[in-house]
C-alpha cells in the first residue's frame, strides 16, 4: 500500500485502533449505564467489540492493509 495522506501503514494502524478504542468505551459507558443486569451487559459487550473489531479489520482489507499478526501496541 506505502503511504496515505502521507502515514505509513503502521501509522494509519495505530490511528484506527486509538480512535476505535475511543468511541468503544464511549458506547459500552452509555450501554452501562442502560444495561443494569452485569450478565446482559456483559453479553452485549462481547457482541459490541466483536463487531467493531470485525468492521475495524475489514476496513484495513479495503484499504489494502493486513493487519493478521500485527499486536496492537
């Protein structure tokens, strides 16, 4: 892929997870304070950041980054 908007891959990487990581504790914060039963909510929560983390690695795929057995640090 080389460069976008001028960042590196791991660059656009390390983005991408700050700010997924941002507006996941933003959703699971409100969902808490929604959710009152800790089994629903915890439930709800694996379902959430599975999601998030599916879409997060598809958007790598489209922009032409692969992201399998990168850690994020």
């Amino acid at each position: 892929m080389g460069d976008f908007e001028g960042l590196t891959e791991l660059e656009i990487i390390k983005l991408i997870n700050k700010r997924k990581k941002r507006y996941c504790a933003i959703a699971l914060n409100d969902l808490e304070e929604e959710i009152t039963d800790p089994e629903l909510f915890k439930r709800v929560r694996k379902i959430v950041l599975d999601n998030i983390n599916g879409f997060t690695r598809s958007t790598f795929t489209v922009i032409g980054i692969n992201v399998e057995g990168i850690e994020d640090g």
